[in-house]
C-alpha cells in the first residue's frame, strides 16, 4: 500500500471514530467504512463485500441501558486493513469476519478509556461554562470528539506498520481447517446478526412482507434490484393504506373502532 493510500485509510478510520458519537454521516458503519478503505487502498469489491457482509452483524448491535454494543467501526475499519493487507481479496472476506468480531469486543476497551478521559474534561468545560467562557467549551468539546477519531486512527495506523508481506504470511501459514472454520463460522455470525434484526423487527404487520420476500426470492429466479422493487411497492402500499386509515379509515362506518392498527381497521370496514 501506497503511503497517500495508508494516509487516507487513517483519515478514514479517524472520521469513522468521531462518527461513532456524531452519529451523522455514517461513516463508522460497516458498509461505509469497509468501502472507503477498498476504494482508497484500490480493492474496492472486497471492501464493498466484506462491508455488506459486516453490516448485516451490526444490524444486530445496539447500546441498551448500560450495555455497550461492540464497536463496529473498530472492526470494520481493522479488518478491511487487514483484508487489503493480506492480498488475498474476495478469498479473504471470511477470515476478515472473524477477526473483526474480536476485534469489535476489544474496541470497548478503548471505548471505555476515552470516555473516561473525557470525563475529566467535562469538569474542565463545568469551570469553564461558570466563568462565562464558551469558546473554551467549544474548544473542549472538539477535542473530546477528536479523542474518539484517535481511538480509532491510532490502531488502525499501527496495523499498517505492519508489513504486508507479513501479514500475508500470517494468513497463508494458517491451515486449513483454521480458515475453512473461520469461514463458515464468519457466514454464521452475519446470520444470527440478521436473525437479530428480525428479532427486534417482529410483529403482524412484519411478517408477511418476510415471508413474501423470502417466497419470491426462494421461488423465482428474480434479481435483488428486482426482488427489492417490490418490496417497496408493497412498503409504500402498506403506508399508503395506513395513512388512510390514520385519517379517519373508509366511509362504513368502522372507523370508528380503532384498534391500534390501521390497516387492519380498513380490512375490517371492508
């Protein structure tokens, strides 16, 4: 790698930390930051895939309460350096997923020593803001941002000290049954993440979209643009119809009684 391509991964795992907070552009989920990389560093495809695939895990995560999810731009700004590293291309997407998991529960580690810093710093800004003086907030509260885009730029610029020479050894030497596991074990992570979302998304209004998606696309030999067409065909349908039924249902009468579910009052008027 280039050193205006290790330059640009940093800036991009730097952006990808700040928007773990920001939480504006998106930067720090997967698919972005995984095809950012590949584009800068010249293996867009493998980035692109390795994101899709990782972004169906992190559908999964979720900051509950005092339960910190894993840190999805660690792991996926570590593991697309490690993929594009390795030269190994597409052929290395299921070892990357692996890796990244770890190496998501690890972020948390310096997740938990930045806010601990920042902590401090929030007394700093508290003597700050009785005296009056918000520029130095301002001031404070833009490093406190920039610590979470170093949390993220620091390691990802020690793993592009590391020769790729070695790093492609590394990964050549394991046998294998060891990527062969790797593999398969990477393909059941990014299930059970979707089977998370699923999870959470579950309801009777949900279900038969899923089960009509999953009949056509078992069924016919339709693409995913395709496929994704009608779903939103059937989306904008089913808002449709609730919109209507929001704003007082059909005209027999039943409308009146609401039962929380709009579309299923307009079934019932009819």
């Amino acid at each position: 790698m280039s050193a205006i391509s290790m330059i640009l991964v940093v800036i991009v795992a730097f952006f990808a930390g700040m928007e773990g907070i920001l939480d504006e552009f998106e930067f720090h989920q997967p698919l972005i930051a995984c095809t950012l990389i590949g584009l800068v560093s010249g293996q867009l495809t493998a980035g692109l895939i390795l994101g899709g695939s990782l972004q169906m895990i992190a559908l999964g995560w979720a900051n509950i309460g005092a339960a910190v999810a894993p840190d999805a731009a660690l792991a996926s700004v570590a593991s697309a350096i490690i993929l594009v590293q390795g030269g190994q291309g597409t052929k290395g997407i299921g070892s990357a997923i692996a890796i990244a998991i770890p190496l998501a529960v690890a972020g948390l580690f310096l997740t938990m020593i930045v806010r601990t810093i920042t902590v401090g710093i929030i007394h700093i800004m508290d003597a700050a803001a009785e005296k009056g003086n918000y520029r130095s907030i301002d001031m404070w509260q833009v490093i406190c941002i920039c610590l979470q885009g170093l949390r993220i730029a620091i390691p990802a610029a020690l793993l592009l000290v590391i020769p790729a020479s070695q790093v492609r050894a590394m990964l050549e030497a394991m046998p294998a049954w060891l990527s062969d596991g790797m593999a398969i074990g990477g393909g059941m992570v990014v299930a059970v993440g979707y089977a998370m979302v699923i999870n959470m998304m579950a309801s009777s209004e949900v279900w038969p979209f899923f089960a009509i998606g999953f009949a056509i696309a078992a069924l016919t030999d339709l693409t995913l643009i395709a496929i994704g067409t009608i779903g939103l065909s059937l989306a904008l349908m089913y808002l449709k119809l609730d919109e209507h039924g929001s704003n007082g249902g059909s005209n027999g009468g039943g409308g009146n009684n609401n039962t929380g579910d709009a579309l299923g009052d307009i079934l019932d008027d009819y």
